[in-house]
C-alpha cells in the first residue's frame, strides 16, 4: 500500500472521495452474485476454502467466482471513470485506453497518454493500480458501514 495514503492534504482527500465514490458505484453496478462473492472474499476475508463451502462448490471454482467478480468490478470501473462527465477530456481519453486495453495505438498517441499520465494524480494512480483496483473494495466497504 502506497504511504500516501496516509496523507491528508487537499489533494489526497479529493483522490479518496474520487476513488470512493467510483467504487461504490461499480461495486453496485455488479450483479447481486458477484457483490456477494466480493463481500465475503474482501470484505470478511474469507479464505477459498471457507467460500467454497459458503458457494457450494470447489475451491478452485471459488476462486475462479472470485477472480470474474474482480475482473468485472475492474470493467465497471473503468467504464464509470472513462465515460464520468466530470473529468477532464483527456483524463477520460487517457481512462478509455486502459479500458480498452490499448497500450499501444500509435507511438505518437502513446507518448501524450504517457506524459498525461505523468502530471495527472488520478490517471496516474488508475494506471498504478491496474490491476488490483478490486482490492481497495475491502477497505472502502468496511468504511461506508462503519
Ligand atoms: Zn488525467
């Protein structure tokens, strides 16, 4: 976890707000099933054992449930962020690409996404956290119920 976290400056509570506000909405957006699978993985913590038994089912399709649960929330995420009217036409360009996968359209293009990226905080914490943006959803929860 990253120390600035712990921060709390002007800019790293807008970035808490804006992480907050998208999770909450992709989390919301998921089936009930996948919100469920994530609770119980994230949230409780429970290990695949303890899920398969809560699913009905083997640890290996536990831990498959819970890996589409993620990659799902991941996409609605992505999708909230690039499509939200709020941000800047750039920073949802920038989103969209990493959406879409797209690492690669054309070096030009490539390199004015990567200097955005650079010198824009939400971008840049989007970008860093990829691939585990599904695990800010344990914390996040845990907070809103608190
Ligand atoms: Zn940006």
């Amino acid at each position: 976890m990253c120390v600035d976290d712990s921060g709390s400056g002007p800019s790293s509570a807008a970035r808490r707000a804006i992480e907050r506000t998208l999770t909450v909405r992709a989390y919301r957006a998921l089936d009930p099933p996948q919100q469920a699978v994530l609770r119980l993985a994230l949230v409780d913590g429970m290990t695949a054992d303890e899920l398969a038994r809560t699913l009905d089912t083997t640890p290996a399709g536990a831990d498959a449930a819970t890996a589409r649960a993620c990659d799902a929330f991941r996409r609605e995420w992505l999708r909230l962020y690039a499509h939200d009217e709020d941000r800047s036409p750039r920073c949802r360009r920038t989103i969209a690409r990493l959406e879409a996968g797209e690492h690669v359209a054309g070096a030009e293009c490539a390199r004015a996404a990567d200097a955005h990226v650079e010198q824009c905080v939400p971008c840049a914490l989007v970008a860093a956290h990829l691939d585990d943006l599904a695990h800010w959803l344990g914390p996040l929860l845990r907070s809103l119920a608190a």
